[in-house]
C-alpha cells in the first residue's frame, strides 16, 4: 500500500491526514541534545551522516509520524558554494556577505558543490535503508530568495532589509545570485532525490516580505523553474512548496509554480485556506507552533478544528512553522493522538 504522505500529495483524500512536524529532529527533544553534544556542533553534526541519521531517526522512533525530513539546514548551499558559515549560540547563523560582484565573483562554479554536500548525500542514503517501510523521507532545500538574504545580510534579519536594498540598488548582481542559488538549489535536490528522498520541499521563509510583482518574480518564479526542473527528470517526485506568509500569495501557487503540495503557515486560517488554496490540490498545515508549548485543550481544540476544515480535499497535518526548542515532547505526542483518534 503507498504511504499516505505520498497519497495526500497525489491528491487522495484520506479519513485521517498524515501528518510530520517542521524541526520534528531538534532542540525540544533531550535525545537530539545529547546527539548534538556528542557532533561537538551544529554544523559538525549536519556533516556526520550516522549522527544525521540518528537525529532524523529519533522522532521517528518517539512519535512514529509518517514522514522523516533529513536533518541538515538551508545555509548548507551557500556554504558549498563559497560562502563562510558559522553558528553562534544562542544568536544563530553568521555567513560572509555578497555585497558586490567582486563577493560574487568570488563562488564556486556549480559543479563543486558536492564535494561540501556529499555528506548530506550519504545521509539520506543511510536514511532511505534504515526508515520504517511505512515512513516517507522528504528532502529540502531553502528557496532562493530566502537563502539569497542569508546570503546578503549575513544572518537573519527582520525585514530582510538588506536583500531588498541590493535588489533595488544592484539588480542585475540581485538576480544573478538568484540565479546561481537556483541552479545549485536544483543541482542538491536532484542529488537528494537520487539517494533516495521521496518528495522534497522548498521552504521560502521569508517569502512574505516580497509583495506584488516582486513576489511573482522572486519567489513564484524561481519555485516554479525548480519544480519544472525536478520533474523533467524524475516526474513522479512530489514538490511541497511553502512561501510562508504568502498571504493571497497562496492562492494560485501551486498551479503557477507546479508544487504539489502547498504548505501554509499559521497567519491564514485553514477555513480561509480551504477555500482558496486546497481547491487546487493538497495544503500541508498549518497549527500555530506556540500550541507545543502551552499544551492543554486550547491544542486539541485548534488541531481538531484544523483536521475538519480540511477533511474535504488532500491534507497534511503540520505545524505552520518550525517546532521552537521550548515545546514540551508531551505535547507533540497529544497532538499526534488528537489527529490521530479525533
């Protein structure tokens, strides 16, 4: 029988929706902690396959969800392509800056990038052996204006006020590292796919900060050629797509850029979303992360309320952003059993 995730995607409608978690391997969990102390750090546990493969592992064997996402990060592309990366505790991701074209001259060409990412590679290899038959591995890769304004900035920003300035300022050098992230985003999921990732996802963090036709150009578009790309060597790979805080940019996405799957974050409400999104095929979402954290009825009460506005049409249970490292494991576990048993 095919896994359910896989059936969601391809449009089945199921009595109970599957369901995973974003950040499901992480710092809620005391066995992750203990893994990550063991790597030394972060980075060093993202490039050592056996323990990125005991992290990805470990909710599986806790919760049982339906579907493992590899265990690495986003900045992971910027690095292969040049960029220096660091982590800073308590703070997060320190990258070098691509300001001019001088910093962009300065990437490798795309046909180098494996060498940094073969790890992760051999992970998901490890990952597609060792999985439960029953549990879906899903592969990812951060979008490329998302990635882009790591990559500009040199660490999250609010606003992502940077990367707006070099757009406006240095377009041409903009949408040349758009380019070039977009081409190394496909080259890693094609390699992803190939060692065995049965869907993979694009996560456009910070797709809600482009509006209008800059939303169309700089985050449709490029998942749109990523999609169109994967498929035109392996057509059967579902694409989840996650433009978070999209908005009304939700409507439509998944027609204009051929994802399979539209994942939504928490500031729409699944009646809404509904309406508007999963009439085009499956939504992945989207309960409010903060609910891992304070539990109680309030959780089984939005997680029932999410599983009956999207009974009607194909739907993936999920939060609407990443599990924070404050959440209570008990809570994970009542959440699963809600969806679940009702």
């Amino acid at each position: 029988m095919t896994k359910t995730i896989l059936r969601a995607l391809a449009g089945e409608t199921l009595p109970t929706p599957p369901i995973w978690m974003m950040r499901q391997a992480g710092r809620y969990l005391p066995e992750y902690k203990a893994t990550r102390a063991e790597a030394g750090d972060f980075l060093s546990l993202c490039y050592n396959p056996e323990l990125a493969t005991e992290v990805t592992l470990q909710p599986i064997r806790r919760y049982g969800f339906d579907a493992a996402i590899l265990f690495a990060d986003i900045l992971l592309v910027p690095q292969a392509l040049g960029a220096d990366l660091w982590f800073v505790t308590g703070e997060g991701p320190r990258l070098s800056t691509i300001t001019t074209q001088a910093d962009f001259d300065k990437l490798k060409p795309l046909a180098d990038i494996h060498e940094t990412l073969n790890p992760v590679y051999e992970t998901v290899r490890i990952l597609s052996r060792e999985l439960p038959s029953e549990t879906t591995l899903i592969g990812f890769a951060g979008a490329p204006w998302t990635v882009a304004t790591y990559m500009i900035a040199g660490r999250g920003t609010p606003d992502q006020g940077p990367a707006h300035a070099l757009r406006e300022e240095s377009n041409a050098l903009f949408e040349a590292l758009l380019d070039r992230i977009t081409e190394a985003t496909i080259d890693y999921l094609l390699m992803q796919i190939e060692a065995g990732a049965e869907v993979v996802k694009i996560f456009d963090s910070w797709a809600g900060s482009l509006k209008g036709d800059d939303f169309r150009k700089y985050a449709l578009e490029p998942a749109r050629k990523i999609t169109a790309a994967l498929k035109a060597k392996h057509p059967s790979i579902p694409v989840i797509g996650f433009p978070r805080e999209a908005g009304d940019g939700y409507i439509g996405f998944a027609k204009a850029t051929g994802v399979d799957c539209v994942a939504l974050d928490n500031s729409v409400s699944p009646e809404w979303a509904a309406a508007n999104v999963q009439v085009d095929g499956c939504v992945q979402g989207n309960l409010a992360s903060r609910h891992m954290v304070t539990g109680g009825q309030e959780l089984v009460d939005e997680t029932r309320a999410i599983v009956k506005a999207f009974s009607n049409g194909p739907h993936i249970f999920n939060l609407g952003h990443g599990i924070t490292p404050d959440a209570d494991p008990e809570n994970v576990q009542l959440m699963i059993d809600t969806v679940r048993n009702g």
